[in-house]
C-alpha cells in the first residue's frame, strides 16, 4: 500500500511539474522584470511602504483578497479555492543598509535616512527581492492552476525580518484571529553558497535564536600620558572583548553552538585623550533557550566581574542592555520537511536536495509556530548561485559573496524558475493531504 501510494504521489508531483513549468516559462520574463526593479528600490525595516504596495497590487491583480498595513506595512492575502486544508506562504520585505557595489543595470543606488537619522545606501543584500519574485511567480501559478487544487491560500508579505520584529508584529495584530489559520507555514531563503536548482533542508533546528547586547563600558577619563589618573574603558573594553569569548570555549559543552560577536567597539576622539565610556555592540546566536539564557547571563557577569577587577565603583560597572526582543531558533517540523523534500526529489531529482547543517544567521519566520495552535513551519534554502560560479569557485579557492556582503546577486532566471517550482509544488501537495 505505501509503495502504491508513493508511485501515485510520483506521478502526481510530475504531472503538477509539467503544468508549472509552462506557467513559469509563460511569466519568466515578468517575473525578472519584477526582480530586477525590487532589488533596484529597497527600504528599510518597518518603511517598506512601496514595497509592500507593489506586492499588494500584484496578488490582487490575481483575484486574492488582499488586506495591507498587518502589524506595519505587511500584507495578507487570501484566495479561497473550495473546501481544505489551508497554507500560508511568506516572504519578507525589507532591505539593508549596505553599499551595493556592481555593474548591473539594475543595481541599487537608493539612499535614506534610517530611524537614527543617518544617511545609509540601501540593498537587498540578503535577497529579500528574490523572495518577493518567487511568492509572486508562485501566486500566479497557483491561480492560473486553480482546478489542480482545493483549499485556502494564505500568502503574507512580512515588514522588518532584518530586525527581528516583522513576524512578531504581524501576530500582534491578529494575523492568525482576522485571517484564515493555516495548517502549515512555508517559506525559502536565498543561500549564498548553493548552486541554482539545488535546495538546502534541515530538519528540526535551522536557524540559531538572536540577540542584540549593547554595552556601555565606563571609565574616568583624561589625558594619555598620565594613564595612572585615569580608569581606561579601552582596556576595560578590549579585556572585556577577549573574556567574552571564553563563554563558548569554557563555559558551554565544546558540541553546543554558540557565538559570541562584537561587532561594534565605538570610543574616544583623539589619540592623547583617554575616553570616559566605550560603546560595544554583540550579536549572540544559540539555539536552545537554556543556551540562550546561560550566555546571557555570562555576558552580564562577565563585564561586571571585569569591572570590579579594574577598581571600578558600583556606579560606574558597565551597563548591559538587551535590545529588542530578539529573534527565537527556527524549529523546522520534520514531518513537514520530509514530505516537501519528497515532492522535490521527484519533480528536480534527489542530488537536487542537500542536508544543510543548522545556521547561525537569524530568521524571525519561527514566530509563526510559537503561537499556541504550535503551527508546523518549514523554511528551505533557495540555491541562488549559478554553477559556473560555483565550479570556478571550487577549483580555485574563491570564496563567494555571502548574505549580507556588498556584491550578492543571485543569478535571477535560474533561481526564480527553481523557486517557483519548488514553493508552487510544495503549496499543492500540502493542500492535497
């Protein structure tokens, strides 16, 4: 009975393949057009406002119900297609401030003020346009092949992933009480490591949770030939910056993921001045909630400890603030996993699917099954690289841009056709069930 099952899911998966394949050739064009003009005009987290407005117009043009401004600038859109079961698809919206650097007709050389009131270039260095062109190709093919399926999409254009608060917002705002509840979530983000036609799956923990620490490191300043007049928060900072690092190595099981970054050590004006305070920024990435609260706290004890031991007095220790509620690990459900990964083995071939080991970057697409229903979700890797590049970089050592670098571009045609297929097929098998 399994077998007999499996040969008519097989066949099944190739004949929905067929069809979507026609359709993605019809729009493929479009659908580059659509690429290329969002990557050309990113916002920012939270000011997506055309962004979010040309995805509203392009799902209802399809006849979904569209609503706007969900928990911000997201959208919901809702096409009901009979009785079953219901899928929600996301994709995320917002840009970075990065510097795009490249020679592509449609590079971005858009600028703005971010919320702090600085001038920053803006990019959708993490290819956020990508997701965008892939949950409209997909949109379009599930409508245009309405007698395929039956059931309920629901399709969400997510604010703020890059800040961690986009999900959470949208949930607040009643996304699962206004909309119709979906069974499962589903959603792919652009790798920057795997070739064009290929997908990256983990099953069960995916993405590490995130945090955003600031610390303020005081100290008595004054003037740089006279150090023994002073309590320098340079060497307090720099000290604190080394001891931080032993939280991973000596404090955690040497197999526990954990990282510990300092990404910002902002302090001082001149070079013979010894500064009064020094600004540290972290990110910290774990994937299990006792981890994440362990190294939290050894963070807080850390640079009070160092504090004291510099002859600080209590009201000048360095001060630790949490920003933001930051982001939860992605749990990909397995049984989900495997049914997806399934249908794509048969509709791309199983050399198509590759066990990708969980990752440190951040994804705020686990708030959606932290509610209390506990929704299944599944995030997949989108390979985006074409595989000359990948081949040239494998031969010779190259190292290719990644998420978040100045010059990633995936390589358009080939991945929007791979990720269409890929989120097209998975939406109709999970209606299927």
């Amino acid at each position: 009975m399994k077998t007999l099952a499996l040969a008519l899911l097989n066949i099944a998966t190739l004949q929905a393949a067929e069809s979507i394949d026609t359709c993605i050739e019809a729009q493929r064009s479009a659908l580059i057009k659509l690429y290329e003009h969002l990557h050309a005009n990113p916002e920012l987290s939270f000011h997506e406002e055309k962004t979010s407005a040309r995805m509203a117009d392009e799902i209802r043009a399809l006849g979904f119900e569209v609503t706007t401004k969900v928990g911000g600038f997201g959208v919901v859109a809702v096409l009901k297609n009979g009785p079953g079961r219901t899928v929600l698809v996301r994709t995320d919206l917002d840009g970075l401030p990065v510097r795009e650097i490249g020679s592509v007709p449609y590079i971005s050389k858009t600028t703005t003020k971010d919320d702090a009131g600085n001038d920053v270039s803006v990019m959708h260095a993490c290819g956020h346009d990508m997701h965008m062109t892939c949950w409209i190709g997909a949109a379009r093919a599930l409508a245009a092949s309405k007698d395929q399926w039956k059931g309920t999409l629901v399709f969400i254009a997510q604010p703020a992933e890059e800040r961690g608060m986009g999900a959470l917002a949208m949930i607040e705002d009643g996304l699962f009480q206004r909309f119709p509840k979906p069974e499962v979530c589903l959603a792919l983000h652009c790798d920057a490591g795997l070739a064009a036609g290929t997908f990256g799956v983990t099953s069960g923990p995916a993405t590490a949770s995130t945090d955003t620490v600031d610390i303020l490191v005081k100290g008595v300043g004054g003037h740089g030939a006279m150090p023994n007049t002073t309590k320098d928060p340079i060497v307090l900072a720099s000290q604190i910056v080394l001891a931080l690092q032993t939280i991973d190595s000596r404090e955690l099981h040497p197999v526990e993921p954990v990282v510990v970054t300092v990404g910002k050590f902002n302090g001082g004006t001149k070079h013979n001045i010894i500064p009064d305070k020094v600004e540290l920024g972290l990110t910290v990435r774990t994937t299990s909630a006792e981890t994440r609260a362990k190294v939290l706290e050894s963070i807080k004890r850390i640079c009070r400890g160092m504090g004291i031991a510099a002859g600080l007095p209590e009201n000048l220790l360095p001060e630790i603030k949490l920003t933001g509620p930051g982001t939860p690990s992605l749990f990909n459900d397995p049984a989900l996993t495997a049914r997806v990964s399934q249908v794509w083995s048969q509709a791309f071939g199983t050399a198509s699917i590759i066990e990708r080991k969980t990752s440190m970057a951040g994804e705020d697409f686990s708030r959606y099954t932290m509610t209390p229903d506990k929704i299944p979700v599944f995030l997949v890797w989108l390979g985006t690289v074409s595989p000359e590049k990948i081949e040239k970089a494998n031969a010779t050592g190259e190292i290719l841009p990644s998420l978040h670098s100045p010059f990633y571009r995936p390589a358009p045609a080939p991945s929007i056709t791979s990720g269409v297929k890929a989120m097209t097929l998975a939406v109709m098998s999970e209606l299927a069930r």
